[in-house]
C-alpha cells in the first residue's frame, strides 16, 4: 500500500517508498541511490524526515523498524561540504553528520494527483 504524508511547509503530498534501502550508505550514495530509482525520487530533506516520524512511524506505518546499530535516516539538507543532517527516529531528534558515516535511507518524490 503506498505511503503518504503532507509536507510540513507546502502541503503538498509526498509519497514515501515502502521500505528503506536494504544496506547502510553514506550521504553521497544515499542521493545517488535515491535518483537511480527514477520518476523524480530523492533523498527526503529534514523537515519530510520528521513528518515522516510523526505521521508515519510514530502510527505503526512504514515497517520503519529499529535498526542496529543505527536509526539514523539521511536528508538532502545539508550543513557544509563535509556535514549533512540526519533525523534520529530513536532520539526524535535532528543533528549533523559527517556525509562519510553510514546511515539508514528511505526515498520520497512529489505526488501528483
């Protein structure tokens, strides 16, 4: 069943993919993973992240599952050329990282009705 939420600034609907991508990856893998899906998938930015938790995860939907050793999800946003921010789904909390540690991955792309 596809899985959606409103993102938190626009409203527009984004679809989230069903499952996260089976392996750990760094930030640059994570965007290229995502674009290699095609049909407008990408990394989902910070604040999708966190509606993603609250609207999906935090409701049992998703399969978001705790993870070892991590549950740490990549954004798209980034801080510098060397730090990206990632949301915490165990802290419920967003932070920064280095784009060379590994982290869980789970795509989106707009929904056009």
């Amino acid at each position: 069943m596809p899985l959606y939420i409103n993102h938190p600034i626009t409203g527009d609907q984004i679809q989230v993919a069903e499952i996260d991508f089976p392996i750990y990856m760094t930030w640059n893998e994570a965007m290229s993973a995502c674009e290699g899906l095609g049909a407008a998938w990408r990394l989902p930015s910070l604040y999708e992240l966190e509606a993603m938790y609250v609207h999906l995860h935090m409701e049992g939907k998703g399969d978001f599952k705790d993870r070892f050793p991590t549950f740490d999800y990549w954004s798209s946003s980034e801080d510098d050329p060397a730090y990206a921010w990632y949301f915490d789904f165990e802290k419920r909390k967003a932070d920064i990282s280095l784009k060379g540690s590994k982290k869980s991955v789970r795509a989106v792309r707009a929904f056009n009705h």
